[in-house]
C-alpha cells in the first residue's frame, strides 16, 4: 500500500464517514445504537420463537444432514489449533527464511482447508438467528445514519447501502498496518496536544474502523513497553508477531499454574503443621475437657448430616 493511499484510509478513518457518489454515512449516536441493540435482542428472541436456528444449531443440523461431514467440530477444532501451531512455529524460526518459506506455505494450506470446510456454512448462515438480527440491526442504523445529497436517504432496500457499508469496513490486516504506519504514527504520537483523533459530532459513538484501530494502537504499544519486545521485523508481520502473542500467553498460562502450585504446597504444609499443633494441644488436655470436645464435634457431625440429608 502506497503511503497516499495510507493516508486516504487514515483520513476517512478520522472524518468517521462513509462516502460513495452522493451517499454518505455518518457515525451512529450512542442511543441510536442503544436502540440498534434493542433491536438485535427482539429480533433474536423472535427468531428463537419461530423455531429459526441459531449458528450453533445450523452447524448441528448440517452435520445431521451430511451437508456437512461427520467430523466437522473435531477437523475445525483440529485446523484452528493447526494454525496457532504454525503461528509459534514462525516466530521460533524467525531467523531462517528457508523455516518462514515452509511454515508459510502450510499456515496457507491450512487456512484454506479451514475455508473449504466452512464454505457451506457460510452459504447458509442467513438462515440463522445471528444472521437475522444482524440484519435488522443494521438496517435500522443506515436508517438512521445515511443521507443522499445531504438528505436523509429512504429506501424500499437497503442492500445497495448495506454494501458500501461492508466495504467500508477494514479487515484485522488492513488496520494492524495502518496503527504501524508511519502517516498513523506521526498522529497517534503527538495525541493530546490540542487536536483530536477523530471528528467529534454530538453524542456519536465511535466507528467499528476507529475502535479497531486504537485497539492495535495501544497493543502495540504495550508490545514495545514488554521486557520481552519482539524484533521490528517480527511486529512488521502479522502471522509472526500472533505467534509471539500465543508464545507469551503460553508463558502466563504456565506461571500461573507454577505459582498456584506452590501456593498449595505452603497451604499444604501450613495446614499440616497447624494439624500436629491441635494434636499436641488436645494430648496435654485433661480427660473431662477431651471429653466434652469430643462430644461436641460428634454433636457438629450429627447436624451436618442432618442439614445434607434434608438437602
């Protein structure tokens, strides 16, 4: 991507609009997508009341129906865990191209397979709840938000508005590159010195395109903060850098259990040495109070296995 082109991707980030010929769409206010997502959650109970299916139940009823074969959830469980795999495998082979050549190649194999076998999901997925109320969802917003020649725009269908919106919207891809951006940068930078990153309109919420990209703005800047900050050449490619994010999860995850570990072992140790402690105490006890407390923790016993029983 040439830096102009950056630069007009960033611009039209920041105005918050969506242009197209004599169409324009402006950001949605905070109510007008407090009403959207009304919308969605009456729209989805509806759906769920006309016996329509909902994503996970189409998965069900395809695979039931041999649209879809019988080891589906398994293989798109088995791909997706490929994929992570070949992630790590990049940013360990980060220093041998002839390693990021091969793994490449089968992260691409593996993403396609991965595509193919969702394809029919996918040519069926408007038959969901999700996919319904989406909709409707976002009927209601370009209802709200679009003007043709600086009027409001009405329409019997929308699928013309519907897709410009979608255009409209970057992939993970595109935006992760403009947050690294030097056009980006050179703004995100200098952020709270009297300007401000996106127009502001009276109670408009920001866009899907403005929130994702303050999102990879701020992870990579936690990444350069990190005591364990990856090359420049790593955070330059996605694929290598999500590897170095599982890497760094991995590690967490394997603190977490060490240190949860250990915690148990001194609880361990601590309760087992308060247990020899009350055995030491109640030895030098004399009969008459032995007794009596004997008698008052057969007394516990008995209530708690009243309590159980009547449970």
């Amino acid at each position: 991507m040439r830096t102009d082109e950056e630069e007009l991707l960033i611009y039209s980030i920041r105005s918050g609009t969506v242009r197209y010929k004599n169409i324009l769409i402006v950001p949605a206010t905070i109510d007008q997508i407090f009403f959207a997502n009304q919308i969605y959650v009456n729209s989805y109970t509806d759906c769920v009341d006309k016996g329509i299916m909902t994503d996970n139940e189409l998965e069900v009823w395809m695979v039931e129906n041999s649209i879809l074969p019988k080891s589906f959830f398994a293989t798109k469980k088995s791909l997706l865990s490929s994929i992570d795999s070949h992630k790590k495998n990049l940013f360990r082979n980060r220093f041998s191209k002839r390693s990021i050549k091969l793994i490449k190649s089968e992260l691409k194999n593996t993403r396609a397979k991965l595509n193919d076998l969702l394809k029919p999901k996918l040519e069926m997925s408007q038959n969901t709840c999700e996919f319904i109320s989406q909709t409707n969802k976002l009927i209601y917003l370009l209802k709200k938000t679009t003007l043709e020649h600086n009027k409001p725009y009405r329409a019997e269908n929308y699928n013309k508005i519907i897709e410009i919106w979608n255009s409209s919207l970057l992939s993970e891809h595109e935006i992760r590159r403009l947050a690294r951006s030097n056009a980006w940068k050179s703004i995100w930078s200098n952020k709270g010195f009297g300007f401000d990153l996106f127009k502001k309109r009276k109670n408009a919420d920001l866009t899907i395109n403005q929130r994702n990209l303050l999102t990879w703005s701020k992870i990579y800047d936690n990444i350069q903060e990190s005591l364990e900050c990856p090359s420049e050449a790593v955070i330059e490619d996605d694929d290598i850098l999500d590897g170095w994010f599982l890497i760094q999860k991995d590690k967490r995850e394997q603190e977490r259990i060490k240190q949860e570990s250990e915690s148990l072992s001194v609880n361990t140790r601590h309760n087992s040495k308060m247990s020899n402690a009350s055995h030491v105490f109640m030895a030098n006890m004399d009969p008459d109070s032995l007794s009596v407390m004997n008698q008052g923790s057969s007394d516990l016993d008995i209530q708690k296995s009243l309590l159980n029983r009547n449970k």
